[in-house]
C-alpha cells in the first residue's frame, strides 16, 4: 500500500513538472497531423522536423547527472532562507552538504547539524574565517574521501530603502557581502574546484537584470557579481569548471533577509540630517511601516516551491549546464520583457506599478518642502535682522557724522563770511564792528 502510494506521488510530481512540455508536445502533434491531412505535406513535414530538433535539444539541455554520496556540495549563507532550503534539498538528494554558517549556535544552524549536515562557522567578509573554512573543507574532503561537486555561493545582504537614505555602513555592508565576499571565498577555494574539477554556481538576482528603486545598492551588487560570473565563466571554461548563474523568485516572506530591517530604518533616520527629517518625513514612515511586515524574524523553515528545486537541480546536475537558470513567475517574465522593449518613460512608470511600494504624494512634497524651507528660512530671518539691526546702527551714525560736518562747515562758511565783510568794509564801519563784538564778548 505505502509502495503503490509512493509510486502514485512520484507520477504525480513527473506530471506536474513537465505538463507543460505535454501539452506544448501534444498541441504541435495534432497541428501537424491537420496539416498533413489538409494536404499541406511539405508543411507538414517542415514543422515536424523543426519540432523534432527543438525536443532533442530540449532533452539534452535537460539531461541530469546522478548526485553521489561521495561528492561534497559547499553552501554559504544557510543560517535562513534559500541557503538553509537548498542545504536540506542537496541533503535530500544524498549529497554530503557542507553548510556555511554566519553563527554556529543560531537556529538554523542547530536544525543542519541535527539532519546531519557538516556545519561550519563562515563569515566571507573575513579573511582569517575564509582561510579556516578552506582548512575545515579541505581536511573533510580528505578524511571522507569525497569529490567536491559544487561551490553555491548564496550568502547576500538585502537593505530596503532609498539610495540618500542608506548610511554608508549599509551601503559597504552589501559590497562586502553580495560582491566582494563572493569573490573571496571562490577564490579561496579555487585550488580544490580545479582540482577535483567542480561547479561554481552564483545566486544572482532579478534586480541585476533589472534594477528597482529602494534596492539602488543591492541591485549594483547583483549586477555586478553578474557581471563577474559572466567572464568567470569563460576563463574557467578551459580548466573543466563551470560557472553557472541561478536567479530564484521573490520569496522575502518566507526567508530572513530583512529581519533586520526595522534596525536598518533607524540607522537610516539616525542619520539623516534635519532638512531630510522634515523633507522626507511622512514619505519616510509610510516606507517604513509598509516594509515592517516582511521585517519580522520567523523561525528558519525549507521552502515550499518545487519550481525553485527544478531550476536548482538543473545548475547543479545539469550535464551541459546553461549560463543562466531562473525561476520567476508569469508576472516577472512579462514585466522583464517589457522593461526591455518599452520607451523609458514607459518603463519608470511600469517599474514603479512593478514594485508596488508606497509612492512619493504630491501633498507630501509641498507640506515637506515648506517644513523644510521653513527650518532653513529661520535661521536666514535671523541673520536678515541681524543684518538690519546693524544697517541701522551704521546709518545713524553716519546720519550723525553728517550732520556734525555739515554744523562744522556751516560755522566755517559764517567765519569766512564774516571776515570777507570785515575787510570789505570802511576803517570807520571796521571799528564800530569790533566794538559790537567786543561788547557782546564782555556781556
């Protein structure tokens, strides 16, 4: 009974992975089959032959070898979310699974070792961390005799908001992580992928192909350990390593890379200046309270989407691998096309419908502006009657300096007067002069 129950739940999952290509594969046989019948034979047989072609290479493409329990998967960044699910996965399908942890004694990490997952403590920012997971793997691969089969670099830091609200701490915190520490531990562990002839497969993301606003500085990261797996690729091709980029679907409800998100906020408002306080201030709280949902840590769970598996298992076991495996729904898949043949202003404006975040209000700005401009022009007012304060003060005194020179030159102006009369005068009128003045001396 459990054996033919089983064996019905297996049926079921084949179905459910490749209905697609049935019904693609049963629509484009009963097409030709009318066309023959209607007599268009050539057509008929074109069709059938470029239909022919296309499953062949549908089916090599698709051609997965068999993990065995002798080769070694390592896995960075499995304390939660994709890395602790594709872990349990690769543990699932007989690997020996060697977890990378940012903590030992987290829970995700205590829930590995219980499965038994080999764990060890990895901080890819970290030199002297990354030279001692190197020593950790290397010992492993010698003692257990195992092939290691594949490097999937996962560990990723992913901070919400704006690219003027992020601090620089944050803003280096993603570089250090989700390209740079990227870099390091796969060079690191070069030597032993060439050696045992391994696969490299980068977690990459949906914001490097296109990138959104509130992710500025995670999608510039995305985009370029993108970029670097691109050359990688070609440069590693010649030694027999593959390098393969996997891009999963949105799923931050499920995982814990925003738990720290609300401490991130408050950095960001710690930060901000007052003009961006009161510039951003309603815009800011809507942004925050809306992200506070997904901000909230749950207990790490493995992810229920088989979708994801597929598209994993295909990077990691494919026989002729693809450059790029994604898995993303309908909606991102009409979008991205879009994003890529529309004009820019249409894009911005799909981009943000994309997104559905909460938006930038007019009321907003103008009661924001005026705040803003409000504090600054304070501190202008005052320095403006400071201004007029003094302006006065030297207007008074010059009015005063004026006013005493022109007192002075007018008793200059009588003097001289007076002496020009004096000496136009008679002797006779001279002396009677004199003595009027003598006598308003003695009085």
């Amino acid at each position: 009974m459990e054996l033919e129950i089983g064996l019905s739940n297996q049926l079921r999952t084949w179905f459910r992975r490749r209905s697609t290509s049935l019904s693609v594969g049963l629509s484009t046989t009963a097409g030709i089959m009318y066309l023959w019948d209607a007599g268009y034979k050539y057509v008929a047989t074109s069709c059938g032959a470029i239909a022919l072609g296309s499953v062949c290479w549908y089916w090599i493409k698709n051609i997965k070898d068999k993990i065995k329990a002798n080769q070694a998967v390592i896995i960075t960044g499995c304390d939660s979310g994709l890395g602790y699910s594709l872990a349990l996965h690769c543990h699932s399908l007989g690997a020996t699974v060697i977890a990378g942890v940012l903590r030992k004694d987290s829970v995700g990490a205590k829930d590995l070792i219980r499965n038994g997952i080999k764990v060890s403590p990895l901080d890819i920012t970290n030199v002297e961390s990354v030279k001692n997971f190197e020593t950790f793997v290397g010992e492993l691969l010698k003692q257990k005799n195992l092939t290691l089969r594949a490097l999937v670099n996962n560990a990723g830091v992913m901070i919400f908001g704006e690219f003027e609200w992020q601090t620089e701490d944050q803003t280096r915190r993603q570089i250090e992580v989700n390209l740079l520490g990227t870099m390091r531990i796969t060079k690191q562990l070069l030597p032993l992928i060439r050696a045992h002839l391994s696969r490299i497969i980068i977690v990459s993301s949906h914001c490097a192909e296109a990138p959104i606003p509130g992710v500025a500085a995670y999608g510039a990261t995305k985009a370029g350990v993108s970029a670097w797996a691109t050359a990688l690729r070609v440069e590693l091709k010649k030694y027999g390593v593959d390098v393969v980029c996997f891009v999963p679907g949105s799923f931050a409800k499920e995982s814990n890379i925003l738990s720290q998100q609300v401490k991130h906020f408050e950095e960001m408002h710690n930060a901000m200046t007052e003009e961006a306080k009161l510039f951003y201030g309603n815009y800011f709280t809507k942004y925050e309270q809306y992200l506070s949902y997904f901000a909230r840590a749950c207990k790490p769970c493995k992810l229920e989407n088989p979708f994801v598996y597929n598209s994993f298992e295909g990077a990691l076991l494919g026989k002729y691998p693809s450059a790029t495996y994604k898995c993303e729904p309908y909606r991102y898949k009409i979008y991205h096309t879009l994003f890529k043949i529309v004009p820019t202003s249409i894009r911005d404006r799909l981009v943000l419908r994309f997104i559905q975040m909460p938006t930038w209000e007019k009321t907003d700005r103008i009661r924001n502006v005026r705040l803003a401009q409000s504090s600054t022009d304070k501190s202008e007012i005052n320095c403006v009657h400071i201004e007029t304060r003094h302006l006065d003060t030297r207007k008074a005194t010059a009015a005063e300096a004026n006013s005493r020179s022109n007192d002075n030159r007018f008793s200059e102006n009588e003097n001289a007067k007076f002496t020009k009369k004096t000496q136009e005068s008679t002797p006779s009128q001279k002396r009677n002069v004199w003595r009027v003045k003598k006598e308003k001396t003695l009085r």
